[in-house]
C-alpha cells in the first residue's frame, strides 16, 4: 500500500500519498493554484511554470506539477513573494497575446483570462505594435478553429494527440517566440475524440466551430447528465438557455469528470447529438391522424388497453429505469407482453478500445436488472398475435414498417419519425434530458440525472402517462 504522509499547505495539515504529486493535491482539495500546461489526464510538462509554489527549506520557489509529495513538507500557495514571482511568468505569457478578449469566444471560461484579472495587470509595458503576429481562424478539422496568436504553448492539445489517440496530428512548429501549434502538412484533426482539444485548451486558441459565436457562455445554464449516444453513459454538462419568447434550447454537451466511466473525454459523436434534442420535435397528440388533446388522447388509450386482448409493448433501451419499471408493472397488471428487441441499436463499426461502445443505446443493461426480454424469437411470437402494439420511443420499425400492417398501434415518441404516420394514437413525450431518471451503463454502474430544462409547454413523460393509466384501470373508469 502506499505510505501516507503529513504534509502543511497554507497552514493546514493534511494527509497526503508519498510520491504523489504536489499539484494533484492541491486540485484534489480546490486549493487555487494558476496553471496551463498541467492536466490529470496527461501528466506533468512543466513548461508553463505557472503553478509555483514555496517550499520552505527550499532556495526558490518550485513548480507544483512536478514536486513529489514529502513527509513533513510545509507549502504555501499564498504569500507577497510566491504571487510576485507568478505575476512576473504571467507577464512573459502576455507579451505576445493579442488584445481581443471581448471578440474571443472563450471569454468568460478563459484561464489566461481569470489569472490576468487576479494579477492586477492593468497597465502594459509592452508596446502593442511590436508584438508577434501568426495565424488566426485557422480550420483544422474536426470542427476545431485554432488561432495561433493566442496558444500560450501549453502543448495539452499536442499530447492528447499524442498520448491519448495517438494520432499525433498537432505538433509545436517554428521555434522561440515564434513557435506556435499546427497540423501537419495534409494531416488535418481527424480522430473520433479530436473536439476534446478544445476543453484542454485553456485559452482562446482552439475553440467550438460548431459553438462558436452562437452565445456568450455567461447566459448559459448548465446540469449534470450523461451521454445516451452509447452504453458508457459518459458523463457531461449540459449547456443550455431559454430565452425571451423563446422555448428552452440546448446549445452545447461537455465531458465532466468521471474516473470510473470516461475520465476527461468523450467522443465527438456524443458531443454534436446535442443538436437532435433541438430538431424535429413532436409536439401534438394524434388519434386517427387527427389532432387531440393529451387527455382525450389518453383516454383513447386507456380504452384500446382495456378492450385489446393481445398486446405487445415494445421499448427503447434509452429510456430510464423508472419508466421501464413503471411500464412493465402496467404490462404485468393487464397480461401484457413485453419486449425490450432493439436490434437496430447496435452498431459494431461504431465501438472502439476506448471509450465508444457497439451498443448505441443508454440503458440496455436495465433490461436484464428488469428481466425485460429483448430476444427475437419472443419478439416475433408476440408480434404475431398481437391485435395491439404500443411502441415506446423504440425506432426498429422505421425500416421494418411493414410489420404493423393490419396492426393497432399506438406509439410513445419525442421526436417525430416514420412509425407516427403508422400509429392509430400517437403521443408526444419528453425527450432524454427533459427528465430526470437512473440509468446503469455497460459496466453495471447506476448514474442518477436529474434534468432543468425549463419548456415553456413541457412534455408528458412516459412515467406520467402510465401513473395516470394505472389509476384509470384501478377505479375501472375515466
């Protein structure tokens, strides 16, 4: 086991694994600590020297991204001397940094940014017509724009390249003041991760083409989620805004931390999916193809339930382990059959050693905690002798169409689709983050979301409709 040691940061004694980096503890306890060219996921570079600290009993100051933990050791992160010796390296980094923070799309999430205002640099003594120039807007792929006037040379985005999708696509070119970070000839940013280079940038140098300019990131609001492009469930932060007159809308997914699931990173796929929450919304019940209310059109539902005889419920291995739970206690109460088959849904070509996985769906693994059957065989033999099929958010029959023929159908959606036009009554349901719900991921780990999208008309959830139909057939009436 590792030796745990006593150390003294800011006059606070703590507790602290022998070896371990000095800067890792400082993060680990929200101790600030400026810093560019350090990050958990790649490891020490010490080349920014931002993340100095005094050490006593040591001569100068030392940088916290490379200075092993000791027993005894006693660090300040504060002090008149420390802070005077990162205002100096702090300076050296603006030297040739371009003066158009209010025209940068980083701004208000810039570190370069938040440590010019803590240092009081408010008067420059560098003259602004000397400074060096290079290339700005510069498209390198995979929906990165670099510019290069503002790289402060952390070199995160040339390791991730290197280290983490060893692609190696982004190296330092040129040399002194004039290095700055490129691709090479006829090798543009193309790995399925790229985008992660522009949440380890820590400044305006790579930035969101698909973001960019669409809005200040002061407006957003932000909440927990998870990823439900595929079975990893990896973990991000949802950005988004309701403006005036306007309904609630999603303009950005980020990778939070998780280091039991995807670490710092997850796939540019799941990143951009954020703008199908956006499109082809169903909105309108339906009952004969003609538009209803959500209470006319649950009591239609309610009616076909009761009179049906043989019924198939087919769901979507996205949706939440509640709204399966609560499904499946309805198809229980009225001998229902009940199918999780979603063949559809994997994808081999899409998994990788990573972290994409071929099952491209949130919540499969619900299923079997359930003993929801998702087998072919059941699938067909209740297909056939269903008089009534309700589909819940389950696309498999956008190619296969012709399996409703001479069928009821009632179905469950969030976005508009080809199975609509197929069903008698068609209800519009929440989306995946307009609800809150647990989902368990390829691993066997349960991750709880708790949505704040604020709709101005909020969808019925699936959870909402099978409550209020279980409490119709429990009085026996409407």
């Amino acid at each position: 086991m590792a030796e745990i040691v006593s150390v003294t940061i800011n006059g606070v004694q703590m507790q602290a694994t022998k070896g371990s980096l000095l800067i890792d503890k400082l993060l680990d306890e929200s101790i600030h600590i400026p810093h560019f060219c350090y990050h958990q996921a790649l490891g020490k570079d010490g080349n920014c020297r931002m993340c100095m600290v005094e050490i006593e009993g040591q001569k100068r100051p030392q940088i916290a991204c490379d200075t092993p933990i000791k027993d005894g050791m006693i660090v300040r992160t504060k002090g008149e001397n420390i802070e005077k010796v990162r205002r100096e390296i702090l300076e050296l980094e603006l030297i040739n940094h371009p003066i158009d923070c209010p025209t940068c799309d980083q701004a208000g999430e810039c570190k370069l940014q938040d440590y010019y205002m803590e240092s009081g640099f408010y008067e420059s003594r560098i003259n602004v017509d000397s400074k060096n120039h290079a290339r700005k807007r510069v498209d390198i792929g995979s929906n990165v724009m670099l510019d290069q006037e503002r790289c402060v040379l952390c070199t995160r985005c040339v390791r991730f390249c290197s280290d983490i999708t060893k692609t190696n696509e982004l190296g330092v070119i040129s040399r002194a003041d004039h290095s700055v970070i490129g691709i090479f000839p006829g090798r543009p940013l193309n790995n399925p991760y790229a985008m992660n280079v522009i949440d380890l940038c820590p400044v305006g140098a790579l930035t969101n083409k698909d973001f960019r300019f669409k809005q200040r990131v002061w407006f957003l609001e932000t909440f927990d989620s998870i990823c439900n492009g595929c079975s990893k469930g990896c973990n991000i932060f949802v950005d988004h805004r309701k403006e005036k007159y306007k309904d609630d809308q999603i303009f950005r997914f980020r990778p939070r931390v998780n280091k039991a699931i995807n670490g710092w990173f997850m796939c540019d796929e799941g990143r951009l999916s954020y703008s199908k929450e956006n499109e082809k919304r169903f909105e309108t019940p339906l009952v004969n193809k003609n538009i209803s209310d959500i209470n006319t059109t649950i009591a239609n539902i309610f009616k076909e339930l009761t009179t049906n005889k043989n019924i198939l419920i087919v769901l979507s291995a996205n949706l939440s382990y509640e709204e399966m739970l609560n499904v499946k206690n309805l198809a229980t109460k009225l001998n229902i059959n009940l199918s999780g088959y979603s063949p559809n849904t994997i994808d081999e070509n899409f998994g990788d050693d990573y972290l994409r996985q071929k099952d491209k769906t949130s919540n499969r693994a619900s299923f079997k905690e359930l003993n929801i059957d998702e087998t072919k065989e059941y699938f067909e033999n209740s297909l056939n002798s269903a008089s009534l099929v309700v589909i819940i958010e389950n696309d498999f029959f956008e190619n296969n169409t012709k399996l409703l023929e001479n069928k009821k159908v009632i179905s469950f959606f969030s976005h508009l689709c080809l199975t609509i036009g197929y069903s008698n009554i068609a209800v519009p349901v929440a989306s995946f983050y307009e609800k809150s719900g647990t989902y368990i991921n390829c691993d066997g780990i349960k991750q709880k979301v708790i949505s704040k999208m604020n709709k101005n008309n909020p969808m019925q959830t699936i959870t909402t409709i099978i409550e209020n139909l279980k409490s119709m057939i429990e009085k026996g009436t409407l």
